[in-house]
C-alpha cells in the first residue's frame, strides 16, 4: 500500500491502537505503508513505544486520547482530527472483559463491558461513516471474539457485546457495499496480551488444537490482509484467528 509517487500515505486509524492486539496492528500497518492514528484513554510509554515503531516504518504517527464510552468526546476528537482526510481503513479494537457468573454479574460489569465493546463502536466508527461513504472507499475492521462466535460461560456480557459487533459487522456490510466500503470482523481466540494474564492459559490451550496462545502478530496479519487489496472482495466475514478452539 506504499505510495509511490507524491499522493498522500492511506491513512489507518487504530482505536485502541497501543497496547496488545491494537498496537501489533498499529506497527504492522505501518510496515505495511499506512500512516498511523492510534487512540488511548492517555498518552503513556506504550504510546510512545508506538510512535517510535510507527516513525521506524518511515510512516506518520498522530495519538487521540479518548475514552470510547464518551460519545460526546469521542465524536468531537475524531470530528477534530479527520476533518481534512479521512481514514482508509478503520480498525475497531477497544474492549475490556470483565467476567463472571451471570448468576452474580453487577450492573457496573454489564455497562462497562457493553459500554465500551460495543456502544464504543458506535461511538467511534458511525460517525466516520459519513465522510467514507462520500469517499466511495475504506475498510472497516472489527476485532471481535470466538466468545462473541460460541458464547462463553462466566462471559456473559463479554460475549454479548462481541456477538453485537458481528452482527453489527455483518448489518454495516450490507448498508455500505454498493459504496465500496468492506466490513469485517476478526475473532480472535486465546491471544498472549495482558488480557488473558491471569486465566489460566496452561489449561486453557489443552483445549486448543494447535495447543498454544496466538500471538498479536497472528491477529494482526489478519487485520493487515483484510485492509489490504488482496482482500477486496470479502465483505461480512468473520475471520477466526483461534487456533482450532472453534471448529
Ligand atoms: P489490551 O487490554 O491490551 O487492549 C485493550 C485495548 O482497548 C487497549 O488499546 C485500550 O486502550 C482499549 N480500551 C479499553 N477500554 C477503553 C476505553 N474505555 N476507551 C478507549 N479505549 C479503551 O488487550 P488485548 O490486546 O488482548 O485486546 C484487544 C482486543 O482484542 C479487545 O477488543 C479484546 O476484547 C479482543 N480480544 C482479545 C483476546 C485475547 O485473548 N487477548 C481474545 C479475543 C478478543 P488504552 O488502555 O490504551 O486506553
């Protein structure tokens, strides 16, 4: 996707773009030609790592801070900063898990999951939609979960909002088509982040066909073909990245 001659670098934009999953895509975009919109709730060293990984790749790097669950901010940042140009490709990363039993599940643990999965979504991505449709191009990408794919005991909010983003993801692919716009979504399975540091993972892989965690670089990859040309005519999917856990 590099460019060749004097036009602008495509532009990604990451949300949730520094740590884990988001910020593998973030440097492997990068590696791939786009220049780099990452957003975090706050500037930290894994936002820096980034820029510097993103400044290595010869590419640019801006940072948003925002915290999805603000509609109202998250619209004015992203309305700031994509006034001139809009994003090629828009990769939807943010979620957090907070699990438990449904029989137990706090309503604080529903809001925050759903909050920031999937009404984060909307938050953030819709209102870029505008500007792309008028652009006649773009990918959007969704990172969901085999949870959201099989449900996931003790995951009952987790899964709910992942299972949202597809069916969101599938709806949106639909909408937008004819404009020329491709919707997808990853499901990763067991990915080694910080988000899994205290599951019990040496159990969990015996599940696992491939009997192991991925690695974000096996996420990313992913998230790199489905913005890249190659993937041109593949709209509404769901890419599972799990190893064989969901068959
Ligand atoms: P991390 O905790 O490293 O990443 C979570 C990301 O979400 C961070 O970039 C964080 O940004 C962002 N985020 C969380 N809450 C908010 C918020 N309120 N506002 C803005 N950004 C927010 O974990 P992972 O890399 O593992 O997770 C990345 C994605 O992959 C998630 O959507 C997760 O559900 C999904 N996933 C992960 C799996 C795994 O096994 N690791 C499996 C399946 C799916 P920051 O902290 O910089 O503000």
């Amino acid at each position: 996707m590099a460019n060749s001659d004097n036009s602008p670098a495509p532009l990604a934009l990451v949300i949730g773009g520094c740590t884990g999953i988001g910020k593998a895509v973030s440097l492997r975009l990068a590696a791939d030609g786009f220049d780099i919109v990452a957003t975090s709730r706050k500037s930290s060293a894994a936002s820096a790592e980034v820029a510097s990984g993103v400044a290595a790749c010869g590419r640019q790097f801006r940072l948003l801070e925002f915290d999805v669950c603000d509609r109202e901010r998250s619209r004015q940042v992203l309305g700031e900063a994509f006034a001139q140009q809009t994003p090629d490709v828009v990769v939807y990363n943010a979620g957090i898990a907070q699990d438990n039993l449904f029989v137990f599940m706090e309503n604080s643990q529903w809001d925050q999951v759903l909050d920031t999965n999937l009404n984060g979504f909307f938050n953030t991505v819709q209102p870029l939609v505008f500007s792309m449709l008028a652009q006649r191009r773009g990918r959007i990408i969704v990172i969901s979960s085999a949870s959201g794919q099989t449900g996931q005991a003790g995951q009952v909010n987790y899964s709910a909002s992942k299972a949202g983003l597809i069916g969101s993801v599938k709806a949106l692919a639909r909408e937008v088509g004819r404009k020329g716009i491709l919707v997808n979504a990853v499901a990763p399975g067991l990915i080694a982040t910080d988000m899994i540091k205290d599951l019990p993972v040496n159990e969990m892989v015996k599940l696992i066909p491939l009997h192991r965690a991925g690695e974000v670089e096996e996420v990313a990859g992913v998230v790199s073909f489905l913005a890249g040309k190659d993937a041109s005519y593949i709209t509404g999917q769901v890419i599972a990245v799990n190893g064989g856990l969901v068959i």
